[in-house]
C-alpha cells in the first residue's frame, strides 16, 4: 500500500526552436491510495490533458479501466511519469507485486 501522486495538466508546447512538450496549468492534483486491488482516483480528466504520476513503490496504472498487470502501465518505484487521458477518464492504480 503506498500514496500514488497524480496532477492533471494541459499538454502545451515551448517556443517556436524545438517544439518540446511541457506541461502547462491549470494544475489540478490528488492522491490515491494504492493497494493490491485496482483503486480509482476522483479527478476526470479535461480535454488535452495529461496527468503526471509518481509513487515511491513500483505500481500500474491505466486510464478509464481497471489497472492491473496485463491491462495498465508499469511505473518503476520513484519514477515520474506522464499518462494520456481521454476526456472523463480517471486514473486507476494497483501495486505492483
């Protein structure tokens, strides 16, 4: 069981030399409690919006669906990650074993 931090923001681009992604506000956040059954967050994503996602232990996560082994994504422990959400969708989150 661990805390599974999640802020939602918009996707934008920087400056016309490279284009590179960033993340850009609003910014919303929660948390969510991790366990070995899927648990979903609160917070429906927006239209373009991305969420980053962190947790101090190793965990899936999949956006809209139960999260599990075979149907999310592995995010190593102490690692951010950005995740894709479609517009209304949550993000769901299970330990990984």
């Amino acid at each position: 069981m661990a805390t599974v931090y999640v802020t939602m923001q918009q996707a934008g681009v920087r400056g016309a030399v490279g284009n590179q992604p960033v993340a850009a506000g609003p910014f919303r956040s929660e948390t969510i409690t991790s366990s070995g059954t899927s648990a979903a967050g609160a917070l429906a994503s927006r239209t373009g919006e991305v969420a980053s996602v962190f947790c101090a232990t190793a965990i899936y996560v999949n956006s809209g669906a139960t999260a599990s082994p075979t149907a999310g994504k592995y995010i190593p422990a102490s690692t951010m990650v950005e995740v894709g959400l479609q517009r209304g969708h949550v993000l769901h989150v299970i330990d990984a074993a």
